[in-house]
C-alpha cells in the first residue's frame, strides 16, 4: 500500500517572514494528516522555515538543486546544501524549469540522481503540453521523460523518488485533467517504471497529479486508483486551501 504524498510548491512566492506565518498556521490544521506532508518554500526561506515545523509531521522540500556538488555554478544550491538546511525533499524538472531556465530531460535525470545519491527525494515531474495531448502523443512523452529521468538510478534508488504528472496546460490555468485522465496517464507513467524496474518496483513508487489539484476537486482525483498524491501550486499558498487538500480523505 502505497502511503500518499501531498507537497506544496510554493513558487517563487512568500518573503521568509510570511513564510514563517503559513507554516505556523499550517501546523495544527494538518497535525492529524494520514498523508506525507511537505512543504517546498523558496530557497531564502528554507532555513526559517525548517526552524518552525521541528517536531511536526511537515517535512521540508525545495524546488530546485543542482547536479554537481560545488564549483563555479553562480546562482545553484548542491544536493548536501539542501540537506544541511533540513530539507528532505526536492522538486527536480518543474515543466517551469523546462520553459524558462532551459531545463532538459538529460538535466532533469542528473539533478535527480544527485539528489537521490545525496539522500534527498527526487519528485521529478514529468508532463504534456496542450498540443502534444490534442495530437495523442501524451502517453509516448511521459513514458519517454519518466525513462530519461530515472536512467542509471537502481531499483533500490527508486524508494527515494516521487514522479509527480502534471499535464503543463494545467498548471495555473485552472484547467484539470478530468480525474480518468490523470488516472490513466499516471497508469502509463507507472508502466514505464514497470518496463525498466519491474512490476514489483513499479507498484511500489508513488506518482502525483499536480495540474491545478485543490480543495474541490482532490477527492476525485484521490479516490482513484493509481494516483497517491498531489504536488500543490496555487493551492498550498494559504494554510487552510492546503489543509484541505491535505485532508482529502475527510
């Protein structure tokens, strides 16, 4: 049984003092979560942030890392950065980091591997544009991403990875995959594992819907089969939106 995963993606959102004032009001609204909660603030806000949610069942995400452990990458944080500031987890491949900062599938695959050699866990995303869904090429692309993103990493390195599907049309547009639609899409996400890993492997990684999920529509997308959690934009930006995301089974 595969334990959900719900993560808000802060964005480049939340100076760290009203960073501070979210988690604080976050923390009791999700203390009985029967989900992993995380959190993902921007890279400023990281170390106030972890400060606040010690001893709580939120745990630290950042939504960026790079593949090399140090050297001249002006403006990169490490995998061992993140780790020393608290964090557990890392987005790796954000369809925004593919659209604006030239983020590729062969970048996305070694940010993902430093990041799980280092002991963080990857929540690689992966996902269609509008067009390439129109044509029908969806289930090729998101198999072909998942594929390049886990290259090289062994059965065992995939405990410790997250795929989050988040068709790119919609992302912040308020637009929803219909609940089969992410089922079926993330079933063939899951069948790429299962190609390279495994069935055993396959069943055992969790994978997100993260195209606009929020309160009034993530007990549908939940309740089906093949979808453990969500990867939270918009939604995860005001403590009691996220709560009842978190709180979907309610």
């Amino acid at each position: 049984m595969r334990k959900p995963i719900i993560a808000g993606n802060w964005k480049m959102n939340k100076t760290p003092a009203e960073a501070v004032e979210l988690v604080k009001g976050l923390i009791p609204l999700v203390k009985d979560a029967k989900c992993d909660v995380v959190v993902c603030p921007t890279a400023v806000c990281l170390p106030a942030v972890a400060e606040v949610i010690k001893g709580t069942n939120i745990k630290l995400g950042a939504q960026n890392v790079h593949f090399a452990e140090k050297g001249a990458y002006t403006g990169e944080l490490s995998a061992d950065m993140l780790k020393a500031v608290g964090c557990e987890y890392v987005i790796v491949g954000h369809s925004e980091r593919r659209q604006y900062f030239g983020e590729t599938d062969k970048t996305v695959n070694l940010r993902a591997t430093a990041a799980v050699k280092a002991g963080l866990t990857a929540i690689i995303c992966v996902g269609e544009m509008k067009d390439e869904r129109v044509d029908g090429y969806t289930d090729i692309i998101v198999a072909y991403q998942t594929k390049m993103a886990l290259k090289g990493l062994t059965a065992e390195e995939l405990d410790h990875v997250v795929i989050a599907y988040e068709p790119v049309w919609a992302i912040g547009t308020g637009l929803t995959a219909t609940d089969e639609q992410a089922n079926e899409t993330i079933g063939v996400i899951r069948k790429a594992i299962a190609e390279v890993y495994g069935d055993d492997v396959a069943q055992k990684v969790r994978i997100q819907y993260g195209g606009s999920m929020k309160g009034s529509n993530v007990k549908g997308l939940m309740a089906q089969p093949e979808i453990d959690g969500g990867l939270i934009g918009g939604a995860s930006l005001k403590a009691e939106d996220f709560s009842k995301v978190v709180h979907f089974d309610a």
